[in-house]
C-alpha cells in the first residue's frame, strides 16, 4: 500500500497550520500597531503629561531660590513667566530645559501654607495641543533659635512659633554665640581652659564636632550664608603686639569640607587688614566688607578683585534674595546695588514721631524683596525732647512709615530681624534697662532679654520668648552702644 497520498495529506496541513499562525500573527501585529497609534493620537490629543516633580518645601521657607521641577513626557516649548501662576503670590523665575520646567522662587516662601503653582498653555516642542499643569504644596512651620545663658549651662532653644513652648536642643557651659545654616548649628563657645571653640551639630544639636581654627585666640561677629554651609567669623589671637599677630581677621569655611579642614583667611586688600564689620552677599560667593580704613569693598570670598564702594561707618545689613545693601556713612543712610554700585540715599521716613537711633548696628533692617523696605527704630520724644520710648516702624522705599511695634521708656530695644520670607520681625528687648545686670562673657549682654515676634502686615505680636540671637537674625545682637 502507498504512503505516498498520506504524506501529501500531512504536507498540506501543515501548510495550511502555518498559513494560520502567519495571518495571525499579521493580525496581532497590526492591532498593535493600531493601538500603538492610537496611544500616541490620544497622547498628543492631551498634550504634555507630568512624569515627575522635583520640591523641597523646607528649603523653600529658609532661603531665596528653590525650585519646583516639572518633568513631562515630552519636550517642551520655552515656557513664559505669563505662563506661570502662583498663589499666594511670590516672586519667581521660569526656565525651560528639554522635558522641564523650573519655577525658581526668588524670595524664601511663608511657612505652614499651602502653595498652587499653575503652568498655563504648555507645548510640547513638536506642537499638537496644549495642556495645563498644577501642581500644589505645603511649606512647613518656620523654625526660630534663641539662644539663653543662665547660672548652669547656657542653652540653645528652638520653636516653630506654634506656641510659646520652646525645646532646648544644645547645652554647654559656656556659648558666646552661634548661626544656624540649612543643616547645622554652628556653636562659639569657651572651654574649661579658657580657649575659644567652634563646635558645629546637626539641627537637632547632635553630632557635635570642634572646627579647626585659626590658632589660639577669640572668635566674634560669626555669620552664616544663606545657603552652601558657609560660615564666616572675625578672628583675634590670644596674644598680640607680635609682628604675626591677627586681630579681626576674617576667615571663612565650608561645614561640609572635611573634618580638619582649616579656615580660609579672607585676604583684605589696604594698609590695615583688620575688619570692623562685615556681610555675606545673598546668592554669591561674595563678602561686603568694611575693614578699619573706613573703605567699604565687595570683594570675592578669598579677598581677590575688590570693588571699592567708599567710606561707610556700618553695615546694617542686605535683605536675602537681595542685592542691595543698607550702609551707615557719615551723612546718613544709604541703599548700595551691589551688582552696578550705584548708591542712593535711603528716604526719610514720612510720619514716623521721634528721631531715627543712628550708627548702631541693628537698628534698620531691610525687608527681603524689591522696593520692600526697611525697619527702623525712632526714639520717641516728649516734653523737653526727653525720650518716652522707642517704636519700630516699617518705613517703605517711598518713605512711608507705619508704626508696627513699641516699648517705654523703661525699656530698650537692641536689635531688630526680619525672617527670611518678610513676614515676621523679631524684636530683642531688655524689658527693664535700669535695673538689668550683664552677664560677664566676651560679649556682655543684659540678662533678661526677650524676643518679640511681631507680623509686619499688621503689627501683631506673635508671640514672646525669652533668650537671644535669633537665628533669623544676619549677625549676633551687640550690647548698647
């Protein structure tokens, strides 16, 4: 019997399985490929989608230009600042690189509220249609430091101005000073020996580790930049009269170089380096500096390629996101523009009773953003031009005065800082000037002071805690001069 019609019978069926399989396979490719088109239809039909977004709410209340990214999945069209909404309103800039966009706050933000940030009519580089992004968060609670000395260990306390508690979180015999950064504590402290230490902690005030300084001597007038960890401080050797001998030398240092590190000295161009008073400049790695000749320079954080910018006799102090300085001269107040150094006197203050306190640091402040304004103190006069009291006033670009705090005659304000986002001014007080005693530390100061928070919109006190050197604050608080 032949095999041969069997084999035939075989041959057909599995060509017409793999007839089969192939059309199927078509079939399967081209709903796929029909999918795959309509997904890409329906993707251009809804414009850009976000795939990512990129914010650091507590950043945003400590300091001026931290961002909210926005990564979509395609690249986009250069995005316009009218394109861009935020509410509450802040001060922002708007970038656009590739699949993102970046809204970069150029003020520190208020805390505990909640922001909308809207991106409006945004294109893909491609075209096809427009779509609208919005995308919200929470800044958390302000964090506020003061420092308070007693019998026992002096004490660093923190709040968040929720209320009146305060949390200690650094102890030591002995603290003359210390700065908060974005991530530490920077402590100035004594030792049993007498000798001069810098101790820097977490935020929480542990970890904590001596810095190398200089030699040994006394450290004054420490500052910290807004952002990077940078730290500054005067120095002054425990011995002088030697032809090496430092007195006000100003060094600087990064908190995350490594451990044993040594300052940098800031090299003072002029025939006398020593260093009356100093500032770092917000958003650079610049310092404005007024060395013991009276000759105000700007001057890049090593001291090279200094600008002169004239005689000064203090400086008050440069508002955060802030180019402009607010110096003390000879002939009155004046604002500085760092970046062209044009200089303009400060307005008098329309309205404001009394008579502004001169030449002493602390008492004008300037309000971060532009054409914000300042803080002034004004002794209040009464019969005879005897002083009744003393009252801050908000006094704006345009000279208008509005008062937002007072004390009597009784007591003495010493130092007046605005928060990073311009919405409180802490106030030290020393409620009872008469009767007070000081303390006998390298920086004497009165030993039942007080911090005032007061809101600058509307002059009401928030809250009161007793202690100094508010971390808002640029510099340490100075006795009465």
């Amino acid at each position: 019997m032949s095999t041969e019609p069997a084999r035939s019978r075989s041959t057909a069926r599995r060509r017409r399985r793999g007839r089969a399989f192939l059309g199927t396979l078509a079939a399967v490719a081209l709903a796929l490929g029909g999918l795959g088109l309509v997904g890409a239809v329906a993707g251009g039909a809804q414009g850009p989608r976000v795939t990512a977004v990129q914010v650091d709410p507590r950043a945003a209340v400590a300091a001026s230009g931290s961002r909210l990214i926005v990564t979509t999945n395609q690249s986009l069209e250069k995005i316009r600042p009218s394109q861009v909404q935020v509410s509450p309103a802040a001060a922002f800039t708007v970038d656009t690189a590739g699949r993102s966009a970046g809204v970069r706050f150029t003020l520190p933000l208020h805390e505990d509220t909640r922001y909308t940030v809207r991106l409006q009519d945004v294109a893909g580089l491609g075209g096809g249609p427009v779509t609208t992004i919005t995308e919200t968060f929470r800044t958390p609670r302000l964090q506020l430091y003061v420092l308070r000395r007693a019998a026992g260990d002096d004490t660093i306390y923190r709040t968040n101005l929720a209320n009146d508690t305060l949390t200690p979180v650094y102890r030591h015999p002995h603290i003359e000073d210390f700065r908060a950064t974005s991530d530490h504590l920077v402590v100035s402290v004594v030792d049993a020996a007498q000798h001069a230490q810098l101790l820097v902690t977490d935020l929480d005030g542990g970890h904590a580790r001596p810095l190398r300084l200089p030699g040994v001597g006394n450290v004054t007038n420490l500052q910290s930049a807004d952002r990077g960890d940078l730290i500054g401080y005067e120095w002054t050797d425990a011995v002088l009269g030697t032809p090496t001998s430092r007195e006000n030398a100003l060094y600087t240092m990064s908190l995350r170089a490594p451990a044993g590190t040594p300052p940098t000295r800031v090299a003072v161009p002029g025939k006398d380096p020593r260093v009356s008073d100093w500032r770092f400049v917000p958003d650079t790695d610049a310092i404005l500096v007024l060395p013991y000749t009276g000759r105000m320079l700007l001057t890049a954080s090593t001291g090279k390629d200094a600008t002169d910018l004239g005689a000064g006799v203090d400086i008050e102090g440069i508002a955060r996101g802030s180019s402009v300085a607010v110096v003390q001269r000879a002939d009155g107040l004046f604002a500085i523009d760092l970046t062209s150094g044009r200089q303009r006197p400060l307005p008098q203050a329309r309205d404001a009773g009394g008579r502004l306190i001169p030449g002493s640091e602390g008492h004008v402040s300037p309000i971060p953003g532009i054409g914000a304004g300042t803080v002034r103190l004004f002794t209040v006069l009464g019969r005879g031009d005897v002083e009744e009291g003393t009252t801050a006033y908000r006094v704006t670009d345009a000279g208008t005065a509005t008062p937002i705090f007072h004390v009597p005659g009784s007591d003495a304000v010493m130092q007046t800082c605005v928060s990073p986002s311009a919405r409180y001014v802490a106030i030290l007080v020393d409620p009872d000037v008469v009767k007070d005693t000081f303390d006998t530390y390298l920086t004497p100061m009165p030993k039942h002071l007080v911090t005032h928070i007061v809101e600058l919109a509307s002059g009401r006190e928030v809250r009161a805690y007793r202690g100094f050197d508010a971390s808002w604050c640029q510099l340490s608080a100075v006795p009465f001069q």
